[in-house]
C-alpha cells in the first residue's frame, strides 16, 4: 500500500453519544481507531477494562479489539479510522 492509498483510506468521523445511547462491543479488524475527547467526559470500553475519556485524552483500540463508548451524560470525540498497514 502506498502513501496515497493509506491517506484516502483513512476514516475520519465526529460522534455525539449519550447518557441514553448504547453502543455496542464492535471490532474493525483492519482497522486501528483512535478516539480523541473533544467534549464531556466518558469511558472508552474494552472487553477486560474502561479508559477514562474527558477533553485531550485519547483512546487507542488496535485492530480487532473489541470495544465501544459509554457516558453518563454527555461525551463528543473525533474517531479515525487507521488501516493496518502489513
């Protein structure tokens, strides 16, 4: 893969979540994601443990990984989506 191919697959995305909306354990398996907190606070979740998210604070989830988000009130992160590259 080159340069060029990894820049146009890379994802980017803004979310809103919360204290309502649950979302599920999910995996991206030729994906990392790196979530970064640009509002609120919350809890990036794994199978095994949380990371607490408030603003600055990232959440780094390799490939495969299962994993999703959680707040008791208001949570905004930015997610890219990062192709493995082998």
């Amino acid at each position: 893969m080159n340069l060029q191919d990894i820049k146009e697959s890379i994802v980017t995305n803004v979310y809103y979540i919360d204290a309502q909306k649950k979302v599920a354990l999910h995996n991206h398996p030729k994906h990392d994601e790196i979530f970064y907190c640009i509002k609120g606070e919350g809890f990036g979740v794994l199978e095994d443990r949380e990371i607490k998210l408030t603003v600055g604070r990232e959440f780094i989830v390799p490939a495969g990984e299962m994993h999703a988000l959680r707040t008791d009130s208001n949570l905004y992160v930015t997610s890219f989506l990062v192709p493995v590259v082998e």
